[in-house]
C-alpha cells in the first residue's frame, strides 16, 4: 500500500533541489523522534574521499547506467540519488532487487531511491527515513574495517533492526 503522501513527496523531489529538501526535513525528523543530534556516518571530506578513490579504481561502481546507452555519475557532495524504474533495472549491480524501494550503498556511501510512479515498489518518505538511517549508523562508519565483509553479512538482522517489518526479520516494526 502506497503512503497517501508519497505523490506529493515525490513530486517535491523531482524538482530542482527538492530531494536535498526532503532529505534535511528526514534529518530533522529522525532528530526530533530520536531526540538526538544525527549526523551521517561518512563525513563531507570523507565522502569525497571515498567517491574519489572508487572513481580512480573503478568509474563504473559509481556509474548509473541509462536505457539510452548514457547515464550519469554518483558525484560528490550529492548523497541521495533518485533512480528511475528503468534505470534501477538496468543496474542491478547498484540497485539489488527490481523490488527495493531504495537502497544504501555502503562502499559509495549513497543512498539510492527508487522512483516507480504509482507501483508499491516506488520509494516514500518511509523509505528515504530507512536509507539515512543506514547512512547515519555505526555500520556507516565501520564498514570500510571489514574489508571481507564475512562479520558485515553475518549482522543483517542488527544493520536492518527495527527499521524492517516482522516478515522480513522477525523483530518489531516501527514507523518513523
């Protein structure tokens, strides 16, 4: 079931600086829920940093692919980037499942949001919360420590936790 906000939220983000918009009032929500002062895990020069190194090493991990033979870049300081469905399709290497609503990268340090018009699997405020949840947690900050990954895959229940509904892990929903 679609969010009865999500038209217009999605509309706010697909104009100019909408989305930088919305993800400050996430923030600022996550903040107040919380009553605590959030800030991403990856920081400004960090994220640079990151985005810098991958460019040099590998363009195509932070390269979105479109349908037209084009696409576009994951460039700094941008940190939430909007994906059509087409595009999300197209780059499952980034976006994982066709039915993710979004998804935070832990190596690029971006979150992606899946745009779908009307379809359930189109992002909503919910979503946008969920991703900079990711962003801004302990998993953030200590991802590049764990160059194997095997402790990484081994925590998903705890890297999701109460952000993710009873069917998905088995523990408590709740709704920022």
């Amino acid at each position: 079931m679609r969010c009865p906000l999500s038209e217009a939220y999605i509309q706010n983000a697909l104009h100019g600086s909408g989305l930088s918009q919305l993800q400050n009032e996430a923030l600022d929500d996550i903040a107040t829920t919380f009553n605590t002062e959030v800030t991403y895990g990856i920081s400004e020069k960090e994220l640079e940093s990151i985005r810098y190194r991958i460019y040099n090493s590998n363009p195509d991990a932070l390269f979105v692919r479109n349908v037209h033979g084009g696409g576009r870049f994951l460039d700094y300081p941008q940190r939430v980037f909007l994906i059509s469905d087409s595009e999300w399709h197209i780059n499952p290497k980034l976006t994982g499942s066709p039915s993710n609503r979004g998804i935070y990268l832990y190596d690029q340090a971006a979150i992606l949001i899946h745009e779908n018009g009307d379809n359930r699997n189109s992002w909503c405020r919910e979503s946008l919360i969920h991703e900079i949840l990711h962003s801004a947690s302990i998993f953030s900050k200590i991802h590049q420590w764990f160059p194997n990954k095997a402790i990484w895959h081994q925590q998903i229940a705890l890297r999701e936790g109460i952000t993710e509904s009873v069917s998905d892990f088995g523990v408590a929903y709740a709704k920022v």
